[in-house]
C-alpha cells in the first residue's frame, strides 16, 4: 500500500510540473506575441550627406535648366483684391532666364518641374502645367496668402531673385462647405476650412487655414520639403528645403539661421541657404520642424508662418 501511495504522489507531482512548464510556455509565446505586436521603436540616427547620385544624374540629363532664373507674378488673385466666391482662381506668369525650364509632367516617371503653390501656411500642391487652369475652391471666408516658386522634379526650389511671390486676398460671402476642406480643381487638399474637416492625405496636417499677420517686409521662411510619404530608395536620403524672403542665413552674410528638429529631438542648424539632404531615417511617422531664428536663438514672428511643423510617412 506504501509503496502505491508514493507511486500516486510521484505521478501527481510530474503532473503539477507538466501543467506549471505548459503555463510557463504559454506565458512566454504570449510575451513574445506581445513583443512582436509592440516592438521597440527602431533607434534613428540622422547624418547630413551629399547630393544623392541619382539626384546628380537627373542634374546632368537637364543641360542648363539647373542653371536657370525662372520668376514668377501672380495675375489672380490679384494682391489685397476681395473674391466673392469660395473658388479663387490662380494664374501665374513665367519669365526670366529659363533656359530650358517650363513646368511639365512626365507621364512615365510622374515628375517634372513645378510650381509649389502654397495656401496660407499649408503643405503646397504642385502646379505641373501652366497652360491649364488651376483653382483653389471651397476657400473659406476671410483673409488669406498665396505663396508660389518654381521647383526641379525632385522638389528643390528655384532660389533666384524674383523666383518667389506672396499675395494676400480675401473671401467675402464665399458659401464655402465649413464641413469639407479646401482643394484645387483637380480634388487635391489644400486645407481644413475648419479643423474637423476629414484627414488629409500625403501626411498634410492640415489645420483652419488662415492668412495671419503675415508682414510682406519682414524676414519669412517658408516651409517646402520634407512632405509627404517616402517610399523605397527615395527613403535613403530625404531633403529639406525651403524659401526664404527678407533675410540671410549666417555663413550667407546674414545673422539669421535655421533650426530644425526631427521628432522633437535635440536643435540642429542650417547657416547657407541651400538644401540639406538627410539618411538615416527608420520607417514610420516623423515630425519636420523648422523655424527662424535671430542672432541670439529666439525665433522670428511673423503671422507665425516662420516655425513650421510637418508629418512625414518612412515606408521601407
């Protein structure tokens, strides 16, 4: 009897052993399932690089384009003129030393040079065609800037005397959607008419869209690349660029410079007025903040378009 007693509590014991290792399994896969749902963010490192290769290709296929003084005037809307309408025309007229340079898509590659058009201090939508019409509609009541410069297929601005213009025009008695945002003619979002407007696509973070105290005499930076999402190799050195009115950077002569941040992370600075191009970016969202700044750090008003924030999508 003895002996068939400790037999029972021997077989008991491997049992509660068995149960506690399958529990134990168990909890681990779970945790691991966990992990894999949740993973750690990937460490990101940022370093400035050169022009990439591909970029430089592109360069040398267009002759003198690159070398080229294209400017710009805007027609419509006229400047401080008023628009009865929630549709607002945009026509430009292009001149100077083009070289070459004439706004176009490619229908193969999608690309081509550009005009950025900027409403308020929204993400711009690129104007490829100058000969077709282009129309800001459901454009909200009141005062508003339009902004515009020329642009290389791959997003880099034109930085030549007269190449920029910035109008001001307000809509009066427009009827615009409040519910539904701005857009151009061809469905492109332009902006939130107000701030529950649906999502915006290209990871524009669009707000109420507003003109602000915006001074045509004073120091302006506005804000152009980085936008959007970025997919594949496109992902390996992304640029950041911008225009500036009324102002020199550092290492330009001037005493202003430009800081930036990514993902709220330490300052860094730019002291030419010239693209930087940055690797190192690890897939997901990310925040582009970039504002001017004086001689001693504290950022420059002005109808607080000179510090600018952008959502960006890293698709590897």
């Amino acid at each position: 009897m003895k002996t068939r007693n400790f037999v029972l509590i021997l077989a008991a014991l491997g049992a509660a052993c068995a149960n506690n290792t399958a529990v134990n399994n168990s909890s681990n896969s779970g945790n691991a399932n966990l992990a894999n749902v949740n993973p750690s963010p990937a460490v990101q490192s940022l370093t400035v690089v050169e022009r990439p290769q591909k970029i430089k290709d592109m360069m040398a296929a267009r002759g003198e384009q690159d070398q080229a003084a294209p400017t710009l005037k805007i027609a419509e809307p006229a400047a401080n003129s008023t628009v009865n309408s929630s549709t607002v025309k945009v026509k430009l007229n292009l001149a100077g030393d083009l070289k070459g340079y004439a706004p176009h898509k490619d229908p193969e590659t999608q690309m081509g040079n550009h005009i950025h058009v900027i409403l308020d201090n929204q993400p711009y939508e690129a104007y490829y065609n100058l000969d077709q019409e282009f129309e800001l509609r459901n454009v909200a009541d009141g005062e508003h800037t339009l902004r515009v410069f020329p642009s290389r297929p791959w997003h880099e601005s034109y930085k030549n005397a007269g190449a920029f213009q910035m109008v001001k025009f307000t809509v009066r008695n427009g009827g615009a959607d409040a519910a539904k945002p701005a857009t151009t003619n061809s469905g492109q979002q332009m902006s939130n008419s107000n701030a529950n407007a649906a999502p915006a696509a290209e990871g524009k973070d669009m707000q109420t869209s507003t003109a602000g105290a915006v001074d045509a005499t004073k120091p302006l930076l506005t804000y152009s690349r980085p936008k959007g999402e970025y997919k594949g190799a496109d992902t390996d050195a992304i640029m950041i660029d911008f225009w500036l009115t009324n102002a020199k950077l550092k290492d330009d002569g001037g005493e202003y410079r430009v800081r930036y941040y990514v993902d709220g992370g330490e300052p860094k600075y730019i002291d030419n007025w010239e693209p930087i191009w940055l690797s190192g970016w690890a897939a997901g969202k990310h925040s582009v903040k970039l504002e001017l700044i004086d001689e001693a750090g504290n950022a420059v008003d002005n109808g607080g378009y000179n510090s600018t924030t952008r959502e960006i999508t890293i698709t590897k």
